[in-house]
C-alpha cells in the first residue's frame, strides 16, 4: 500500500466512525467512492481551482464531512430532486449522492471548466441519477425543465443568502410544502437571515449548528447550516 492509500485509508476509517456516531452509516462501496472522489477533487485541483489550495490537505474534514453534515443535522426524506446551487467541485452534491443514491441530483455552476470537471468526476465515479449544467442560475431557473422542479435546494458559502434566495427559490416546487433551501455558510448570519425573513417571502428562516458528537474540526468554527422554508 502507498502512502496516498495509506492516507486514505485513515481517512475512510476516521468518515466512518464519525458517520456512525451521527447516525450515518457508509458501506464499504460508498467509502470507497468517497476516497475516489477525494482523489479526483486533488487532482483537478492543480489545473482548476475548485476547492481552496490551502484547505487541499483537509478535503476530507473541511469538505466530504463537511457536506455530510447536511444529512446528519436535518432530515431528507427519500426520493428528493436536489440542486447544487454553485456546486464549485461538485460539494456537497456529489458526496451526497454517493451516501444518498436515492436522490436525485443536478450540480449547476456557471463556470464552464468546473462544471467540466465536475461531469468528469461523476462519469468516473459511475453515479446516474445526477446531471450537471453550466449557466447561471438565473437563466436556467427559468427554463421549462428547471423552474419549480425541485423539492431541495443545496448551496455552499457561494453568495449572500438574499442572493441565494433570489437564485434558488425559482427552482423549488411551489406544490411540495417542505421545499427548502438549505446553505453551508459560516460568519454572523444575523443581519442577513433578519432582511431574508423580511423579503424573501420564507415561511421561517433558522440556522442549525454544526456539532457533531465526537467530532472536534467545527468546534472552533462559525459555520451552520441556515435553512430557508417556503
């Protein structure tokens, strides 16, 4: 075994045990999906700046358990048609289709060589039931096939959450009342959850830590999950 297998391997060992003790189980198939995304992420990452260089070192903490989180601190019943608002490289779309298989998914970006990338790493990795799309989201938000689609609308730190309001709410099902917009995001969330409730029309606006039992990487950090219902 070399050294990156080794790494992995502790990798897919420390997922699993945190996993578990957060009601999430992986089987071995999945794990090793995940490990193989990881390695696909740190490759494209030298030509494509998918994921930040310095955070290269923890995709495993800072970004696969990190878009993990959102199945283990919220329910997400069976079934869901989710979009990946600004998936970047495919975070948290792909590591949640690979735990989650009954979703479906599309990973929508408008920057045409991540989404490149990102439609060579989910054909790679074998996974159907998920698409990817380059656009912006105020283009494709309108278009036959996208508008009001959607049951679940997921998002990283990629833009204000009036902004991501904006973007995301025209893809969600007006006849699903639990569709929800859900963003990773970190910082004081006060002023804009306070001026989302406002004006985006939200049935509720709220946040949910990130404190998973056993765990220490969130500890020290501002990042939550806010959750947007409609």
């Amino acid at each position: 075994m070399n050294d990156e297998s080794q790494i992995n391997a502790s990798h897919e060992i420390w997922l699993r045990t945190v996993c578990q003790k957060n009601g999430l189980s992986l089987s071995d198939e999945q794990l090793e999906q995940l490990a193989r995304y990881a390695e696909l992420l740190f490759k494209w990452n030298r030509d494509i700046n998918l994921v930040s260089r310095k955070d290269e070192p923890n995709i495993w903490q800072s970004h696969i358990l990190h878009s993990l989180t959102l199945l283990m601190r919220m329910e997400v019943p069976l079934g869901l048609r989710v979009l990946d608002l600004g998936t970047g490289g495919g975070l948290p779309g792909i590591p949640m289709k690979i735990v989650r298989p009954d979703l479906t998914f599309l990973l929508l970006d408008s920057t045409k060589k991540k989404i490149d990338a990102v439609s060579n790493m989910v054909a790679q990795l074998g996974l159907t039931g998920i698409e990817t799309r380059w656009g912006r989201a105020e283009d494709v938000g309108k278009e036959p096939a996208h508008s009001g689609a959607y049951d679940l609308v997921v998002a990283r730190a990629v833009a204000s959450l009036n902004d991501l309001i904006k973007w995301g709410k025209p893809f969600l099902n007006p006849s699903n009342p639990a569709r929800r917009l859900v963003t990773l995001k970190g910082g004081d969330m006060f002023k804009e959850i306070l001026h989302a409730r406002r004006v985006s029309g939200a049935k509720d606006v709220h946040t949910i830590p990130l404190a998973l039992a056993d765990v220490t990487e969130f500890l020290d950090s501002d990042k939550k999950i806010v959750v947007v219902e409609f």
